[in-house]
C-alpha cells in the first residue's frame, strides 16, 4: 500500500456513504470557530451608533435623585408677561384729604394749615385735566374760603375779647364766645365737607361747593 493512502478502501461509483451516527459533528477546517449557540433570553449588544427600538410606552429610569426641570411659569397672584396692572388717572383727591389737617389736636392751627394746604396742592394739582382738574379748582376754592372765615372769626374774637374786658373783666362767655362758637361750627361743616370731597374724588366724580368764593374759575 502506498504512503498517504487512506486504509479506507475507495467507493465504487454510484454508492453513497451511509449516515453519521447521532450526536456526530463533523470536522471543521482549521482557523474556523463556530459560535456557540445563543443563551435563552440573551439579546446581542447594538451596533455602535445603533438605537434600539423601544416598547411602546416604555420610559428609561432617571438617575437617582434627579428631579427633572419644571416648565417655567409666573407665581400665582402675579401678573402675566407683558401685562401690567392699568394706571389709575388722577382724580383730584389729594386737595381734599389734605382737608383732614384740621384733626391736629392745636387750637386753631389745624384749620389754619388745612385752608392752606387744599389751596396750595388744590393750585399744583389743576395742571392734570379732566375730573383731577375740577376738583383741584373746587377743593383750592373752598380751601380760601374756609381760611378766610376761620380768619376772620378768629380775630373777631379777639377784638370783642379785649374791647369788652378793657375796663372790667368778662362775667360770661357771651358775647365773647360767639365767634369762637361760629368758628368750630364751620369747622365741624368743612371736616364733613372735607369726607365728602374725599369720597366724590376716589370714585371718579367730581365735587362743587356751589357757596365757596370762586377764586379760581373754570
């Protein structure tokens, strides 16, 4: 028998070798690897760059402590963006509640200082039109005229005080107290008149004291 001649003895034509035996695997050709066969439940790791399809409904848990970001919004009771709060108009109430001077527990300073002060802010306020201005011009015009019968009362007063205690001293109030009586009777009507003006004012309207001198005219 020749070298390298297999021992197995050669196939007539047209005879077919008979099948392997069970649990036989064939011999590989050297440098080859078959893979091993898959583990159940095990998926192959994606490609790179690769995104693998997800359930629907599925969400990747977030990392642990992490809050995502809210949207962003305005505090409740705030106002919207671009939208501010309406200026409201002057209405002239200012001159009147500056009527209010007359409360300063002074005798006589406080009306003094109220007629004062209406006239004077009643003069700065009628540059503003509309309602503010007619209650600027009402409020400067009753401020005048309260001050000067509060004036006039008050020396009166004095002038019958030291006219008729010249030679003897007063046996009563009267006559003496009558201006003083009128003065704190028009001061008890102009702080009345003073709350009506403030009311009228903040609601937009406008306040006339037809009786007032008319210092300013409209």
């Amino acid at each position: 028998m020749a070298e390298g001649q297999s021992d197995v003895p050669p196939q007539p034509p047209g005879h077919s070798s008979p099948p392997p035996p069970p649990g036989y695997v064939p011999p590989q050709a050297p440098g080859y690897a078959s893979s091993p066969p898959p583990t159940p439940g095990y998926s192959p790791p994606p490609a790179p760059g690769h995104a693998s399809p997800q359930a629907p409904g599925y969400a990747p848990p977030a990392a642990h402590g992490y809050a995502p970001p809210a949207a962003q919004g305005y505090p409740v009771g705030g106002y919207a963006a671009g939208a501010y709060p309406a200026a409201v108009p002057p209405r002239g109430l200012l001159p009147w509640a500056l009527g209010l001077l007359i409360l300063i527990p002074f005798p006589f300073v406080g009306g003094i200082a109220s007629g004062i002060a209406m006239a004077v802010s009643g003069g700065a306020s009628r540059r503003f039109g509309g309602p503010a201005r007619e209650n600027a011009r009402t409020a400067l015009n009753w401020g005048l005229t309260y001050l000067l019968v509060s004036t006039v009362l008050l020396v009166s007063h004095f002038v019958i005080l030291f006219t008729l205690t010249a030679d003897s001293p007063a046996s009563g109030f009267y006559p003496i107290g009558i201006p003083i009586t009128l003065y704190f009777a028009v001061s008890i009507f102009h702080l009345a008149l003073v709350i009506m003006g403030m009311v009228r004012a903040s609601g937009g309207k406008i306040m006339r004291v037809p009786f007032a001198i008319p210092y300013l005219r409209a």
